[in-house]
C-alpha cells in the first residue's frame, strides 16, 4: 500500500503525512518507523520526491501475481538487512544443503536449531544485550516465516518456545531474473559461468533453492531471449542479452 501510495503521492512529505494516517497501527512511533523502514527498503528519492524504479513499476502493475510481487520484496528486503542474507548464507542453507539425501523422509524440510541461529548471531553483533540478541534472532526468523523460506510450529508444553524449520524455496523464476540481473549490475559483470550462479551466487542464497532450480531458471531466461547460455572453455557461461538488459528483462516479465 505504501509503494502504491509513492506514486499518488510522489513528493516525500506528502507521502510520509498520509502514509501516518493510512497506517492501522497504534503507536505514532510505530507508524514512524515502518515507513522509515518502506522508505529505506523499497523506494528511491531524488530531492524531494520519489523516483520511479522498475520495483516500483512490477510491485504496482495490477497484472502481475502476488508471489512474484512477495519475492521481489524479499530481494529488496534482503539487500537492506544484509545480516538476514547472512543467516541464509551460513546457517539455513548450508543445513539443507547438509541433510538434501534425507529431505524427501522430513516433508521436504529440516528443522533449523536455535543453537545454530545463536551461534551466527555470536558471531556477528557486538556487544550487545541479552534483550536485543533474542529480538535479532526473532527479527530473523519471523521475516524469514512471513517470505516463505521458514516455518514454525509450537513445542508442545511450552508456551513460547517454537520449533523452526527451512526448506529450498522456489520463487517465481521472474523474480529470480530480477535479483540476478541487479547482481550482475552491481558486481559489474557481464557474464558468470552457471556454475557459479547455481551454486555461489548472492541470488542462489537469496531465494535458498536448489542449484536444479537455479539452473532451470537460466534455462527460462535463454528461452525468453532474455539471456545466453554458452560454452567458453570447458564452461557454460551466462550472459544477459542486448545493450540495456533491464528493458529486455522488464520486457519479459510483463509480456511473456
């Protein structure tokens, strides 16, 4: 609602003062800092208002499914919370990866230990409080839930405590162009071996699916004309097609 509302309301005051009254929640400071947080996540700002962007343009076209519009969310998401990236990258993915032979006997899921989760965290923050520890590790684990890649389930007898379990993801393979392609921009690639995008890449950690998926996915890409799929050595590589990628991209999703 509140990227819907930036294009009504493309000057930043104006949108802040009406997303405040919009907002259900509450709390003022709590309607203050989701859309700190909208604003931080999702959207561009040039001056005094809004920039248009191609995230803005998929979120907000009527035509296009919810689950890609969630997964496109989830690439931003992640890109502004690289500590949740991070937990993909060193914990859930690394114990599917891990227990794969025996995920088809456990629902196609493994239960992710809270051990494990605090670890990661021990890791990476710096002092600080035992209060703010458990709300990182539930910051992690309730968005997580809320994209898809995890799910929960209460421990019998205890009223809190949960159970946490992940699985491979499959997102929608447009929105998987999406993230690979702003990877590509930002590492200032023009082309990557597959090898290296199934089993390495920043978008692979991303949506947690597996490197058959990711490989499916460069398969749907080339098919769209989107990308090319060519040996060079003993390697295929991956190289996204046309002097401006993000039109042909942008092309495909609404189009194809």
């Amino acid at each position: 609602m509140l990227i819907r509302l930036s294009q009504q309301l493309p000057e930043v005051a104006a949108w802040q003062e009406e997303a405040l009254y919009r907002l259900p929640q509450p709390s003022r400071q709590r309607r203050q800092e989701i859309t700190r947080s909208v604003q931080r996540m999702f959207l561009h700002v040039e001056g005094p208002h809004f920039v248009q962007t191609p995230l803005v343009e998929l979120i907000t076209d009527a035509t296009l499914p919810d689950q890609l519009k969630r997964d496109l969310l989830f690439v931003h998401y992640l890109r502004a919370t690289p500590l949740v990236w991070q937990a993909l990258s060193e914990v859930i993915l690394p114990q599917l990866e891990t227990q794969a032979q025996s995920l088809a006997q456990s629902a196609g899921r493994i239960e992710v230990s809270q051990l494990a989760l605090d670890e990661f965290l021990q890791r990476h923050l710096r002092e600080t409080t035992s209060g703010a520890f458990d709300r990182t590790r539930q910051h992690i684990t309730a968005h997580l839930i809320k994209f898809g890649v995890m799910e929960s389930q209460p421990v019998l007898g205890v009223r809190i405590a949960k159970h946490f379990f992940a699985h491979f993801y499959q997102p929608d393979v447009r929105a998987f162009w999406i993230a690979l392609a702003q990877e590509f921009n930002e590492q200032g690639w023009t082309s990557r071996s597959e090898r290296f995008i199934c089993e390495r890449s920043w978008t692979r950690t991303a949506f947690c699916v597996t490197s058959a998926y990711a490989r499916f996915a460069l398969d749907e890409a080339e098919k769209h004309g989107i990308a090319a799929l060519d040996f060079f050595g003993s390697e295929k590589q991956f190289t996204l097609r046309g002097p401006d990628p993000w039109v042909r991209l942008l092309e495909a999703i609404r189009y194809a």
